[in-house]
C-alpha cells in the first residue's frame, strides 16, 4: 500500500504546486484552504462510517472500500496542505508499532485524550 500513498503524495504535491485550480480537484481544494479540506474530510468519514455500518449487514462490501479509499485521498490532501506527506504518518505508525496501544495513549499528553 505504501507504493501507491507514495503515488499519490506525489501526483498531489504536485497538482497542488502545477495545476489550475480551474482544471484539478486536488488544486481546487488546495487554494480553497484548510477549512474546506476539512469540511471535505469530515463529510468522507461520516459517509465512511454509514458504508460501515451497511457492509456490516451485507456481503458485499465495495461501497465501505470506495468511501475508505475516499477518506484516505481526502486525509493526503489534508497532510499535503500542511505540508505533511503518509511517509510522516506511516514513520509515526512504524514508531508504535510493538507498543501496547494502551501503552502508547497513557504516555500522551492529557489534552490527546480527549
């Protein structure tokens, strides 16, 4: 999966520094601003959660796959905005990784926790 995130950074950075906005969604979000992004991707993780309650009741599961493939798009163009890329996040996931996840919370700041 990291091959096609790093793809994916990649042709985001760059519609976000190249494309009209005009011509390119990414671009369009992008100069739209972070308050936009946000909107976007917590519209994706509602409908993320719907299409996981629907595939738990069914057996065919492509609507909650699309809307996960839509949130993950969604959440690179959010690092790409803060100038943040999925190698930031999975070198932070590979930092846990071995570590209880109840280990890992209890040693966060009290304002994470929340």
């Amino acid at each position: 999966m990291s091959d096609i995130l790093a793809q994916l950074d990649a042709v985001i950075s760059s519609r976000i520094a190249e494309a009209d906005p005009s011509s390119s969604y990414v671009a369009k979000l992008h100069h739209s601003g972070l308050d936009r992004i946000l909107k976007k991707l917590g519209e994706e993780s509602a409908e993320t959660i719907i299409a996981a309650k629907n595939a738990a009741q069914s057996e065919d599961k492509q609507e909650l796959i699309g809307e996960c493939a839509d949130l993950i798009f969604h959440m690179l163009v959010m690092l790409a905005h803060t100038g943040l890329n999925s190698t930031d996040v999975s070198a932070e996931l590979a930092r846990r990784f071995n570590i209880s996840g109840l280990t890992e919370k209890a040693a966060r700041p009290v304002s994470d926790k929340i």
